[in-house]
C-alpha cells in the first residue's frame, strides 16, 4: 500500500469533487486591492511564517524547502521582513489583530533567537499584535539545546512543536532522520526546563515496515514524556518525493494495508484517551483545552502567509506565493508580492470547509452556528447539503439531529480518511504544481 492521492477510495473521490479549484497568475496592477477588500468583519486573524531551510532534505517532505546556504538564508529573512513591511502598509486602516503566530518550514528551529526577535519586533511594527496571541515554531529535537531553547523563549517564542516521529531508530532511517531517540528525549527536558508554555511532539505511523506493535511502543513513550499535546499523523506520500519512487520499485518495504492503518487510528486514540489526552482533532491529542498552531485557519481564514511557497486565505481570496526561493528574494526585493497564484473562494466552498473544519477534527458544530455565519438560506448554497448528510447519518458516521452534528466514534476513521484526502488533493497537489515552476500562468487543483 502507498498512501497516495487515489489511496483512500470513495473519499479521494469526494474530496475531488469538495475541493475544486483554478489558481490565476495575478494582476499585479490589482490584486493588491482584490486582497485588501476581501476582509470580512472579522478582524482577528493569523499568520504563518515559511522557513524553508535545513541541513538535509527528507525523503517523503512534500514541502517547500532547501538546503541550508548561511548567505540566502540573511537574503531570506531581508524579504521575509520586507514582505511583512509591504502588507502592514496594504492592510493598514482595516483594524486587524493578530491572534496566532505560527512557523513552519523547512526547518524553523535552524534560526536562532535574535533572528527570530527581528522578525516578532518587525511585526509589531505593522501589525497589531494581540497580548495573549502565541507564536509557535516548528524544531528539530538537535536543535533544541538548552542554550537555543532559553533563547527561543526570551526571544518570544511560547509554543513548539517537536518534530520527534518515531522513538525507533529503524523507523527515523526510513523517514531520513539525522536526529536520535536520545536527540528527542533530550529536546523535552530542555524546551520544558526553558519555560516552552506549550510543548507538542509529532509522530508518524504507517511508515514502510512498521507494525501495530511499534505504533504501540512509539504512543506509550510519548505519554511517559508528559507533553501538552501528541500529534499523530499517517505518512502521506506525494507523487514527487523520492520515498515514492522507492515505494515504487520496491527498494522500500511497504507501507502497513488498510486492516493496519485502521488498527493503528484507533489504538491512538484508546491509548491517548486513556492517558489523559483529548482527542481535539483526529490527530492531534491534548491534556488541556489548547491545541499548537490551529489548522482551522488554512481552512476558514483569515490567514496570512509569509515566505515561499507560503499560502494565504482572507475568507473569500485564497492565494499561493512563490516555491522558488530564489524568485521570492527577487521579487519581494523589488517591491513587489511574490504571489504566484490567486483565486476567489465562493460561498458554497467556503461552507464545505467551514463544515469540514469542525466536524471532522472531533469538535462537531451546532447548525446555530451556521446559520449564523452564512445566514437562514445557507442550505441553498450548496446544493445536496442536507442529502449528504443524510447519507453519512444512515451510514453511522455522524450523529445529527435539529441543533448539533458530530461525528461518531465509528465516523473517526472515515473522517481520517477524508481528512488526509483532502490534504493531499489541495495543499500538496498545489505545492506539487507551483514546486515545478516559479510563475505558471494557471494551475487547477486537484
């Protein structure tokens, strides 16, 4: 088995049909205007920060990254904050507060906390930044020694997320790990010791060669290391990374089959719930109320997106910056938005993944809510609504009546199964196509 984009069956199918979408190389004379105008009345919004570098590529990253170049990374970070400058001026007068700070990469945790409290003070310069907003980044456990992780607080930084993903060291060979079990232990005590406000650790499962049995070890030691939160994902493998094509031709075992994978989604969450942990999305476990760096707003918005190949979404415009690393300094050095891509998001899509975003991450909704978001005549806009929903009620994945819709437990699989499809249909097959050239005219997805 492959986890690829046509893995999942009748659920890569709907999120086919779901997420539809036509990128246009922009305007550039008007999409500074399109963006600022799509607003809505909400104000608080989110930003994420791309960093795309690190010392050594994995071999399954769909995303965005480069090898590590000390000279293009300050060039790097010179754009970043320019870009920043360009959409604090854009965007000034709208009364927009920053609720949520968030980077990703790449490799962020490779930045070290003066570079990281230029790019917080630049920030502040143009937005305004809310008191109790947490900025959060993503580290590599080598690099979280206990001088760079006291920095990393005093810098500013309150939430990281461990890439630690696996306590085997056969499993972090395959995924191409140059960390250790030892490197992550060790990345734990020093970011707690630190005074981190909130620690998660990421693993994978369904790697090449793992049983039920090592999923089940991995879950145990991450509950003995007593973090706020354990995020668990499948490895999903995009069509243009190596560890494809050595899934391939078989120079990999293979990945566990589907009986395995809904062993090891269920024995997550047995493990987890009776540790403590709530289950707050279908992957990700936490023993508080707080989760790191909400996805809710890649699908909502409003989310801003600095750095290559980063994507935004205001609420109704969606757009994609440039993959190109190179084309980003270029472009953002000469006063212009590196957005490689832009598209409006009209209200029946904007429904779907409001739903999406709350029925299939544990939380259900109340239809008030709804109603209230896009008004009583909601149902119209999305024609076949209240037939789907139907269909996944008589199917036992859901449970729905007047007031409230939730999912079942028996729904959590099928909801994983969606999740991931979508996942793989929209952000990576975007990243996939703008990873081929830096400024295509159009891309439609999936």
């Amino acid at each position: 088995m492959i986890l690829d984009q046509d893995a999942f069956g009748i659920w890569s199918f709907i999120a086919k049909k779901a997420f539809k979408g036509t990128f246009q190389k922009p305007d550039w004379n008007f999409n500074r205007e399109s963006l600022r105008n799509s607003f809505n009345a909400k104000t608080n919004i989110g930003i994420y920060l791309h960093i795309p570098f690190c010392k050594s590529l994995c071999p399954a990253c769909p995303y965005v990254r480069t090898l590590w170049n000390e000279d293009l990374v300050n060039a790097y970070l010179k754009a970043l904050k320019n870009e920043i400058r360009m959409y604090g001026k854009l965007l000034e007068g709208l009364g927009l507060k920053v609720g949520s700070i968030h980077a990703g990469g790449g490799t962020p945790s490779l930045l070290n906390p003066s570079q990281y409290q230029d790019i917080l003070d630049t920030l502040n310069q143009y937005f305004e930044i809310d008191e109790s907003a947490g900025f959060g980044i993503e580290a590599n456990p080598q690099d979280m020694t206990r001088e760079k992780s006291s920095g990393f607080v005093e810098a500013g930084i309150k939430e990281l997320s461990i890439g630690v993903q696996s306590f085997h060291r056969s499993n972090l060979k395959i995924l191409g790990r140059t960390h250790s079990v030892e490197d992550s232990l060790g990345a734990i005590e020093n970011t707690r010791k630190a005074g981190f406000k909130f620690i998660n650790i990421d693993l994978m499962y369904m790697l090449p060669g793992q049983t039920v049995e090592d999923w089940i070890q991995d879950l145990e030691i991450a509950v003995e290391q007593n973090v706020n939160e354990i995020t668990t994902y499948p490895l999903l493998v995009t069509r243009y990374t190596p560890m494809y094509h050595r899934l391939k031709n078989d120079s990999l075992e293979p990945q566990p089959n589907k009986r395995a994978f809904k062993r090891m989604f269920y024995t997550t969450f047995n493990i987890l719930e009776s540790a403590g942990y709530k289950p707050l999305e279908i992957y990700g476990f936490s023993n508080t109320n707080q989760k790191y760096a909400t996805v809710n707003l890649e699908m909502e918005g409003p989310l801003l997106g600095f750095g290559c190949g980063a994507a935004g979404f205001t609420g109704s415009y969606e757009y994609q910056n440039t993959c190109s690393v190179k084309e980003y300094i270029r472009s953002v050095l000469n006063e212009n938005l590196p957005i490689a891509g832009e598209r409006e998001v009209n209200t029946k899509e904007r429904i779907i993944r409001w739903i999406a975003s709350r029925l299939f991450v544990c939380e259900g909704f109340d239809l008030y809510e709804l109603k209230t978001e896009f008004g009583e005549g909601f149902s119209d806009k999305i024609g076949g609504l209240g037939k789907m929903l139907k269909t996944l009620k008589f199917l036992g994945i859901i449970r729905a009546d007047n007031k409230r819709i939730e999912l079942t437990r028996r729904g959590l699989f099928s909801a994983n199964l969606l999740t991931w499809s979508f996942v793989l249909h929209g952000p990576c097959a975007i990243a996939g196509k703008y990873l081929e050239t830096p400024w295509p005219n159009k891309v439609v997805i999936p």
